[in-house]
C-alpha cells in the first residue's frame, strides 16, 4: 500500500483515529444519561462500526512492523491518552496526579515491551 504517511507511523496513526472514535462510542453517552439506554446502545454501536474501520487496518499494516505485544502496548497507551484529553475536554472531569502517576506506570510498561533487550 502506498500512502504518505511512512509505514512505522501508520499504526500509530489509525490506532490514535479509532481510539476516538472508540472513546466517543464506550463514553459519549454520558454526557447524555438522559436518553434511553437502547438509543445509547444502538448509538455507541454505530460509532464503534468506524472503530473498527480503522483498528483492522492498523493491526494489519502495523504486524509488517511490530509484534502483536509491541502493537497492543501502543493501543493501550494510546487509549489512555485519547481518554485522559476526553475525560478533560467532553465529560470535564479533572486529571489527577494519581491519574498522571498511573499512566506513568503503564508507559514505563511501554518501555519494556518496546526496548530491545540483549
């Protein structure tokens, strides 16, 4: 596949584009408590369609360059990233430094997964 984006970056990206819209469809709906439980069901559905759009072909093209661990280390990072700026900005909730520490944790985690040891 050609495309502008260089191939090591394009996991990276795609995984960033469906963790939105996974984060929109797990926790959009709680601004909104007030629709009905199906509505939001049937909603987060169809959002987590366009997830997946993106998650397959990451995976897929991001294989050719990482391991499975090293592509679902990214994923997991990247979704508390993607969560930590959607908690402050949609739902308003505060980052604290228990969060902050936390998160710290998991990318010393990332660390591991990805350096290459001898």
């Amino acid at each position: 596949m050609t495309t502008l984006i260089p191939p090591a970056l394009l996991p990276i990206v795609l995984l960033f584009l469906s963790n939105v819209f996974m984060t929109f469809a797990w926790y959009g709906h709680l601004k909104h408590k007030s629709s009905p439980l199906l509505i939001a069901i049937a909603a987060s559905w169809g959002i987590a369609f366009f997830e997946y759009c993106l998650a397959v072909p990451a995976n897929r093209f991001g294989s050719e360059i990482y391991s499975t661990a090293q592509l679902k280390t990214m994923q997991e990072v990247i979704t508390l990233l993607v969560f930590a700026g959607f908690s402050v900005l949609w739902l308003k909730e505060p980052i604290g430094w228990n969060h902050l520490v936390g998160f710290a944790f998991i990318a010393l985690g990332a660390y591991f997964i990805f350096h290459k040891w001898a």
